[in-house]
C-alpha cells in the first residue's frame, strides 16, 4: 500500500513564508555587507526601482512581509487586503521588517491554521473581491506574490552588483526523506 501524506495548510504555506523570509534577509545582508565594503550608498538601493512604471525597493520588501506573514493572519482572518505604505526607512530597517515578520510568524500554530483549511479567503482591492479557498489563495495568489517581490528584490540587488546567487535566493531548503 502506497504511503501517501497530504501537505497541510501550515506547511504549504507558513513553513514556506519562513524560509522565503529567512532567505531574503540572509541576502539583504549579504548585499549590504558587499555594498558598504565598496563604499556604495545603501540609500540609493532604498529608492531604486527596476524601471519607471515599477514599485521602489521599499515595495518589494513591504509586499514581502505582506505576502508572508500577513498573508498567514489573512487565511486566520478570512481575509486580505493590499499592504498600508511603510514609513520612511533606511536598509537596515527594511531588513528588521523582515526580521520582525520572521519572528512574529512564529506566533501563527499549525492546528489555528488547518481549522481553516477549505475556509474561504477573499482578497479586497478597493471595490474588487476575489474569493479563494485558503488553499487556493496560498497556491494561486500569496506564494506566487512572494516569489515574485523576493525575486525583483534579489533582481535589483544583482544589478547593482551584489554577489548573492541562487543559492542565497532558495534559502534553507528542507530535504531528505523524513518529513
């Protein structure tokens, strides 16, 4: 008889938000490290944006703790809505949002968020609704956000010559056979 084990709400999407949030810091630290070593102004880095019609960098790390451990209390919640703007903050303090989101996700139990497995999840955007399952709003809407700010984040990082690699992207990833 086949062992199969369905992947719970938690570690579809928490155990994820972790990891993702860990790896972002990790390379934030890392490019800041390599950037004040070179003498490059890490304020220039806060204000950036990849092209004219896209977010700042504050933006992409907002969306990050947005779509990570907000997206966790949305699911508690039964619902999300876009992030509030971050105040005026310098790179370090963009890397203890991140941190902060880190530790606070912690505080999200396995058993609160399987109670909410199958549970509608609606996502309001001024007068447009879209309602998800928890499941479907971890699989088709937050985790793609995530990747997709972390990645502009690494992106914009790269381009102004920090030397992180796909490894400090994936971040800790949990192998081996035991579960």
């Amino acid at each position: 008889m086949e062992n199969k084990k369905m992947i719970s709400l938690y570690e579809l999407s928490v155990t994820n938000y972790d990891r993702v949030l860990g790896a972002t810091i990790r390379f934030m630290q890392k490019s800041a490290t390599h950037f004040q070593q070179a003498g490059q102004d890490l304020d220039e880095i806060v204000n950036m944006q990849l092209a004219p019609d896209m977010f700042p960098f504050t933006f992409q790390i907002n969306s990050v703790r947005h779509h990570s451990l907000h997206a966790a209390r949305g699911i508690l919640a039964g619902e999300f809505t876009t992030p509030d703007p971050l105040p005026k903050m310098d790179y370090h303090g963009l890397v203890e949002l991140l941190e902060v989101a880190k530790e606070d996700l912690k505080t999200i139990h396995p058993e609160e968020l399987e109670a909410r497995s199958g549970l509608p999840v609606l996502f309001k955007m001024g007068s447009m609704e879209i309602p998800f399952t928890a499941e479907n709003f971890v699989q088709c809407f937050s985790l793609p956000n995530l990747y997709f700010h972390t990645t502009t984040t690494y992106d914009m990082l790269r381009m102004k010559g920090a030397p992180i690699g796909k490894t400090d992207f994936m971040g800790r990833m949990k192998i081996g056979l035991d579960p």
